[in-house]
C-alpha cells in the first residue's frame, strides 16, 4: 500500500476486504475494531477505510476481474530472471496500458486519473512517521545477517546494535542505522539463495562464537573409572 500510493498519490479512503490484518472484529453497534497496527499506519499515513459487506462478492468485482485482466495479458507467456526483474517490467506494462486508449472510460487511464484522481489526492510525503513503513525494522542475527523478502544479508560488525532497518529500491538494497541516521551498507539484490555477505561483517574474518542465551545451570562430575588391577586382587592367595 506505500508503495501505491508513492506511485498514485494517497487517496481519501481505501476499500478492503474484512481480513484480520486491518479489521479484529465489529462491536455491538456494528462499527470496526481496528488492528492496532492497521490502525497506526491509516493515521500516519492520512486516509480513512471503508470495508467491504461480507459475503457479497460483488463489492470486489473491479479489483476481481483487475486480477484476472493481469494474468491473462500480462503474465501468460513471459519470460523473467527473477522477481525483481518481474516487477519492472510489471511497472512498464502498467505504464503502457495507462496510456491507451479505453473504450469503457472513452479516453486514457492516465488522463482520467489526472483530471479526477490526482485533484482529491493527498500528495506523497516522506515524513517521519511514513519513513517507518518504508524502512522496515529488522533484528541481525548473531552470525551478522537481517533477514529481507527470504533472503540474509550482511552487516558490518562494527554496527555493534541489534536492530537495523532496510530499504530496497529496484535492485539495491541499503541497511541503515536504527535511528536512519546512516547507510551501513548495500547489497545487489540477485534473489540468489546463498547469502550475501559484506565487507567487515566479522572482526578478524572470524565466525563469532554462539552463546547460550539463558544462564548454564546444569553442573556435570565426571566419574573416575576403576582400575582394572584391582580386579584380580581377590585372586591374590599370599
């Protein structure tokens, strides 16, 4: 949803489906209980939410045959290194389909989201409390890797703090401080299942060592063994 409206504009309300992530439940009047965090995101970001009827399919109708419009002319038959490279050449088919001509609204999408949509839209804004959302926070691991979208990537062990936060644009993606303050490093995004590491992610090019992360209680005694002489000491007749 960031990223939508980074490219659209934020507009006044969004229509959702009654899914656990932005609605808990209703109270006895019938009004929403937001999710907390849901709930958090619509006031930083400055929209509102109107939620589908349930069990009536027909809300949804445009979004449905939106899906099926996607798959039918955009992913059947093409080919694709990774998802990276999916996703831009999803934005330059969208880009392309926005500029012809439509019979159904008797111009271009791109004029018509111009003329109408853009007027009521709120303008995107990098402020304080949306950069939270466009640099999600990640904790490293012990062995100096954050985990993003199924893949480890490293930090330098100089960080020394156990919380980053990371951004990817296109095929880079940058891991900075927890207060945003600085680029601790970037990573090429190759979607390879191996990790990647960086430079000075271990200090002295060494694997650190684990440790256990609740005291050691258990105390172990190590029994002597018996001397094998003593057995035959009861044969000794003198």
């Amino acid at each position: 949803m960031i990223h939508a409206f980074q490219y659209m504009g934020i507009p006044q309300k969004v229509l959702t489906d009654n899914m656990k992530s932005v609605v808990i439940k209703r109270d006895f009047e019938g009004h929403p209980v937001w999710n907390h965090d849901y709930d958090a995101f619509m006031k930083a970001v400055g929209f509102e939410t109107k939620l589908c009827k349930p069990r009536h399919p027909f809300t949804k109708g445009k979004v449905e045959r939106l899906v099926r419009f996607v798959k039918e002319n955009f992913i059947a038959g093409r080919q694709f290194v990774n998802v990276t490279d999916l996703n831009e050449q999803a934005l330059q088919w969208c880009n392309d389909k926005n500029s012809l001509y439509r019979k159904e609204i008797d111009g271009f999408p791109v004029v018509t989201h111009q003329d109408n949509c853009r007027k009521i839209c709120i303008p995107f804004q990098k402020d304080p409390a949306i950069l939270l959302y466009l640099f999600p926070e990640r904790r490293i691991s012990f062995d100096g890797f954050v985990t993003y979208e199924g893949r480890r990537f490293g930090v330098p062990y100089s960080y020394g703090q156990g919380v980053v936060r990371v951004n990817r644009t296109d095929r880079l993606l940058s891991i900075y401080s927890d207060d945003m303050s600085k680029c601790l490093v970037t990573h090429n995004v190759t979607w390879s299942r191996k990790d990647s590491f960086c430079r000075e992610q271990y200090a002295n090019h060494e694997q650190p060592e684990e440790f256990p992360t609740a005291p050691v209680k258990a105390i172990v005694h190590q029994a002597l063994e018996d001397d094998p002489a003593e057995e035959f000491n009861k044969f000794n007749f003198e």
